[in-house]
C-alpha cells in the first residue's frame, strides 16, 4: 500500500478530523498546527493568535482509493473558502483557509482545484496554497475529539452537521465504520 500525506486547515481542527476519520482510504488523521513561527506551540498559544499557526489536519490516505483531488472537493465542500480567517463563529487566523502541498503534484493538483472551485463560489477564494512547513501535532486530547465527545456541545451544533453533510453528499467514499 502506498500512502501520502495531505495537510489542509479550515476552520476548527475537530470539524476537518471529524469528517476525515469517514473517508474511505484515510489511515490516520491527525489534528495539530502549522504555518507558524512557534515551534512546538499549544493550543493556548495558537488560541491566543500570536503564533501564526493554523488549526489543520493531517491526512495518511492511499491514493489508490482515494485522490488527492477528491481529499480537496471534500475540503471545499465542508468549510467556506471565501471567508478570511474565520469559519463562523471561529474568528482568528489560526482558523484560515489553507492548503499545505507535499509534492510538486499536489501544488498543481491544488491549483487546479482552487481555479476550478473559484467558478463556482460567489465570493472570492481567500484560500491559502503553499508548501507545507513543520507540522507539529496538538496535543492528545484533541485528537479524535467528536469521537470522544459527540455530544459536548460545539459538536453536537457545529461538528455533527458538517458531519452529516459530508455523509450525505459523499456517500459513494464512506470508509468502514
């Protein structure tokens, strides 16, 4: 099995995970923080606003089962790319759009995605595309977060329905319970 390595942040790490984890062909999904000047930074720290982190997730998937390219529409699909640093609620940069490319490949792929997905969006694409830097993974409780807490109440409101879009609209990509 051949495995690679996405990393893209919108918004809140938990949501991103939460809908990662279901996605045939996805081995691991790790939440943590990248695109910063801290190294080794907390969740306070990137809280706080001053590091310059992003929330992100990375993904191990095999491209066999699963495309890079599809990885990105469901990334376009699950947050709003046209909304600079926030998702909803989630104000600050450490929840700004962003794609971190591994390989050459992925750079194009993303370029073609981003082209693409901006004919469709209403408002412009502030989505940010760059190679990807250190990778530092957050800490142990927030990993697999609406697993372990599905009904804390950010969640329950805003986790779930992500969620349940994803499962519906990629039902075809669903990986095994």
């Amino acid at each position: 099995m051949t495995t690679e390595i996405a990393t893209v942040g919108g918004g809140c790490f938990w949501c991103l995970e939460a809908v990662y984890q279901q996605l045939a062909g996805v081995s691991l999904v790790e939440s943590g923080y990248a695109g910063g000047k801290n190294p080794q930074p907390t969740y306070e720290q990137v809280c706080g606003g001053n590091t310059g982190h992003a929330e992100v997730v990375r993904l191990h998937f095999d491209p066999s089962i699963v495309s890079y390219r599809d990885i990105l529409e469901i990334f376009f699909t699950i947050h709003d790319p046209t909304t600079l640093n926030r998702q909803g609620n989630d104000v600050g940069t450490q929840y700004r759009s962003v794609i971190y490319t591994h390989s050459d490949a992925q750079m194009a792929m993303a370029r073609q995605v981003l082209a693409e997905m901006a004919q469709v969006w209403d408002a412009p694409i502030v989505t940010e595309l760059t190679e990807s830097p250190v990778f530092y993974c957050a800490e142990d409780y927030h990993q697999n977060y609406f697993v372990n807490h599905p009904l804390q109440s950010y969640c329950a409101f805003v986790v779930a329905p992500k969620v349940a879009k994803f499962r519906k609209l990629f039902t075809a990509k669903l990986g095994q319970p």
